[in-house]
C-alpha cells in the first residue's frame, strides 16, 4: 500500500480515537480549523464578514458550519455536508441500575438504528458532555472517561442452547452495560468531574453516550482495510474539512457543513432539518450585499455520507450493476424516491470535478426490493434549495459499533473534496451549468 493512503487512513483513525461523541468530533473539527485561521463566530452577535475572511460557527456543541470567503467576495456556494453523529446509547437520567442487590448497571437507551449484537462482549466506556452550574451560569463542557468502564455480556450458551439460531436482544435490559458491584454507586458521576476538572457537585445535567474502545486498526496483508468505530460518518466530515482546508482559494463562497443528529431524523435545532445552514447562507450573503436566493440558484452542495460496500458473503443483497468495492473511490449515490437527492446535472457535475482530479468514481443503488436509509440531503435542500449529489464512500458493517472501510478511499475523498472546493462552477440560468 502506497505511503499517502496509510499517511491519511492513520490520521483518520487517530480522528475518531479522539472523537468518542458528536461534542469530541465539533470541538477537534473547531480546532483544527482554529489552527489554520479561521476565526469563530458566536450566532448570538451580529457578524462583521469580510472578502478573503476565514469563519465557523457552532450550534449546541455538536454542530459546526466553517466558510471561507473569496476575496472577490462571491456569488455562489460551494458547500459539502455531512454529520457527526452515530449510532450509539445514551444514559438516562436516573442512569444506575441496581442488578438483584449484586452488580450495578447503567440505563441506556438507543440513539439511532444500530446492530445490537456488535456492542456485546467489548470494553465500553463513557463521553459526551456535562454542565456545569457555578453563581447561577451553566456552561456546557465535552467529557470522556478515558478507561475501560463497563461491558455489556452476553448470555453464555449453556444457558440459551438457541442463541446461534438468531439472538433478539432487548434494549430494555439485554444491552444494560454493566459497570461494576454497588460499591460502584457515583462513579460515573465522579469520573465524568474528574474529566471535566470539576467536582461531582459542580454538574447540573449531562449528556453521555457509551462508546467503543476498540482501537482502530490498518489491517490485511496488504494493508487495504481499516476497522475503526464510528466510520460512518466521521470519515466523510474528516475529508470535507480536510478538504476545504487544504483548498486554493475560488470564486465561490466554500462552506463546510457538519450537523448532527442525522441518526435520528435530523429535526433538530442542530440537524440539517433546521435553520442553521441557511441562517448562515444567509448572514454571508448580506455581508456581500446579495440575494440569498439568487446565490443558491447558482450553487452547488455535495451531501457526504458512507455507503453499503457488496457484501463478501452476501453478494446479493446489493443491486448487481450498482453496487460499489471498497478502495474503489468515491461513491454517487441515487434513488428514485428521492432518500438521495442526486439527478443527473448533480451527478454529471460532481463526477467531472473527480475526473479532473484523477479521483475514482463508482455507483450505488439499493435493490429494488430493499428500501435503503435516507441521510440529510434531501433534508437540507427543502431550506436551502439547490444542486445537490449525494455521495459517500463504500464500507461495511454500517452501524455496527466498529466497521470497515478502504484505506485508499480515505484519500480519495480528501482529493475529491479540494477540487470540488477549487471548483469553476457557475449556473447562468436554470437547469444550465458551466464547470470552468
């Protein structure tokens, strides 16, 4: 395997490492593009934008929208979304569970649709974030309990002789993780200060999720695959702000979307359900002194989210003419009902930008006989309407709590996203493009 593609399916893995939550992933995405200039803005205060300005702005901690804009100023943008969110379990209030006055275990319930059985038998732990209360202000504050803390087990065989023959696990009891004896009571509250540098009195509320802590590994004889939790899609959020800050300046307004709860619906104050991306869209395009609407008349989104690569054992699962194979590059997704927003203007624009870009292109459909999931496209463009491709990358074992994906097409979508940011793209009238 080429030295580039390890280099960036490396610094991947080290990316979700440190991004247990949806609160880890914003707050490492804000300083990385801190890093590199970009200044941060806070929604409540009235915004001075200025051609060449480098900005992000976050929402509930879990969201983050970063624009770089041209020093022509701009009339369109060039945006490419994705989420933060993943499948996960989330503490309930009341959180500590007392297993027949023996063992202490922690009430969880389901965030998102994922595979039950992968969380089962493997070191757990906890993060997310706490708030913290000190004279009357609350201030919210990204945590991670960085142990082994609790592991759900399973039910050995000798005492369900059926397991093998299909296993249904309750989210109700089943997957409770169990974190220690009653001695235990207070822990998870007192490691969850020690993690924010507080006390276990300083903390009002919080919102904790289970995590895996299965390390991501490169693996294979020849090293084309990595295993990792938390792929989907982490990895497609890494590439776009990869992407638009390794870009060369354009013509166009590039914006760099991350919401969340994708997982869930997306109808939240932070999903792509919502206002945020065109309140932004359109406190930018004031700044310029132009028409929202006209500007996204002439603008282009690329929606990121993973794909289902074709299953080794179940080959056919997939549709047998649109199925992609990991490292194969970036994969176009499409759907007659619309769960992906892709036609074929979006589709004929986005796959020349990777062309030039010597970026690799495959097809996904679902079977025709087997609905697929929807991700947030569709959702975005009912309040910011306009070009919009739907693309991902090709993995396995989507929603499992680790899965598999390609080492080269960590790169590959890094590249695709940068030609795509460095883009000539214009619409002078509807339905008519010009890719410079």
């Amino acid at each position: 395997m080429e030295e580039r593609y390890l280099n960036h399916a490396g610094e991947l893995i080290s990316f979700l490492r440190k991004s247990p939550t949806a609160y880890q992933a914003v707050e490492n995405i804000s300083s990385a593009l801190a890093a590199e200039g970009y200044l941060p803005l806070q929604e409540c205060d009235t915004w001075s934008l200025v051609p060449g300005g480098k900005y992000y702005v976050t929402r509930n901690g879990t969201a983050v929208i970063a624009f770089r804009i041209p020093e022509d100023g701009g009339k369109s943008f060039l945006i490419t979304a994705s989420h933060s969110d993943s499948p996960t379990f989330k503490l309930k209030p009341e959180f500590e569970a007392d297993a027949f006055g023996t063992y202490l275990r922690l009430n969880t319930e389901k965030y998102g649709g994922m595979l039950h059985h992968t969380w089962v038998d493997r070191p757990l732990s906890v993060a997310g974030r706490v708030i913290l209360k000190k004279d009357g202000t609350f201030t919210a504050k990204p945590v991670v309990i960085d142990e082994d803390l609790c592991v759900i087990p399973s039910v050995a065989i000798h005492m369900n002789r059926s397991a093998n023959e299909g296993l249904k696990l309750n989210p109700a009891g089943d997957l409770f993780p169990l974190l220690s004896s009653l001695q235990g009571k207070g822990a998870v509250l007192r490691l969850a200060a020690e993690a924010a540098g507080a006390k276990p009195e300083d903390i009002a509320a919080m919102d904790l999720f289970l995590y895996d802590r299965t390390p991501g590994v490169i693996w294979g004889p020849e090293k084309e695959f990595f295993s990792s939790s938390r792929i989907d899609d982490l990895m497609c959020a890494w590439a776009s702000v990869k992407g638009l800050l390794s870009a060369e300046g354009a013509h166009a307004v590039q914006v760099c979307a991350v919401f969340d709860n994708e997982e869930t619906g997306s109808a939240t104050k932070q999903g792509a359900g919502s206002f945020l991306l065109r309140d932004t869209l359109s406190r930018i395009a004031e700044s310029l002194g132009q028409d929202l609407r006209c500007m996204l008349a002439s603008s282009f989104m690329v929606s990121a989210d993973n794909g289902h690569a074709r299953h080794p054992a179940h080959p056919e699962l997939s549709d047998p003419q649109n199925a992609p194979k990991m490292n194969g590059g970036v994969v176009i997704k499409a759907n007659a009902s619309q769960k992906y927003t892709t036609d074929g203007m979006s589709s004929a624009l986005f796959e020349e930008i990777c062309r030039r870009a010597d970026v690799p292109v495959q097809r996904y459909s679902n079977r025709s006989d087997l609905p697929g999931g929807s991700t947030l496209g569709s959702i975005a463009d009912t309040l910011t309407p306009m070009a919009t491709v739907d693309i991902g990358l090709a993995q396995l074992a989507m929603h499992s709590a680790y899965e598999t994906a390609g080492v080269m097409d960590a790169a590959y979508l890094c590249d695709a996203c940068k030609a795509f940011y460095e883009a000539d793209l214009s619409s002078p009238a509807d339905g008519v493009f010009q890719l410079t």
